[in-house]
C-alpha cells in the first residue's frame, strides 16, 4: 500500500469517532446542500483539520530538498484518496 493511502487509513482509524459522527452530516449535506450548510461547516472545520494535520505529516519530510516538487504530487494523491471516501470534502466552508 502507497504511503498516502496508509496516511489515511491510519487518520480514518485514530479518529474513527470523529469521522464516525462527520459521515450521516456528508452524506445529508449531499441531499440538501441548503439546509444542512450550517451543521456541516461546524463539524467540517474539525474533520479539515485533522485532514491537514495527516497531510502535514505525510508531506513533511519531502518539503525541503531534492524532492519538494514531490510534495505536491503526495498531498493531491493524499486529498484524492479522502475524496473517495467524502466526495463534498472540499465543500466545508462554502457559502
């Protein structure tokens, strides 16, 4: 298995919970973008976070060096994985 999608297996299984509680809000917020707006930024803001927090550390090594240019690669593979799991991911703050 590739580095990033062992990056979020690991962030879906530390923070099962958390994600646990964000997946009914998705998938809603897929229904009725309108009306579920508001519950899915709150708990959004939290899921982005810990998002960023795996995709820093998955990133963090290659940043500096020969191998910045990777980085960039890693991180859109790493947000293409998640995106499988929550297609409206990048919808958290939207107004």
């Amino acid at each position: 298995m590739t580095k990033y999608r062992e990056a979020v297996q690991q962030m879906l299984t530390e923070n099962k919970e958390l994600f646990d509680e964000f997946r009914p809000i998705h998938d809603a917020y897929m229904l009725n973008p309108a009306v579920n707006q508001a519950k899915y930024n709150s708990i959004g803001s939290t899921v982005m976070d810990t998002i960023r927090e795996y995709e820093r550390r998955l990133c963090a090594k290659m940043g500096g060096g020969m191998y910045s240019k990777f980085s960039a690669n890693l991180s859109e593979k790493f947000m293409e994985e998640i995106k499988k799991t929550f297609p409206k991911i990048m919808f958290i703050g939207v107004e």
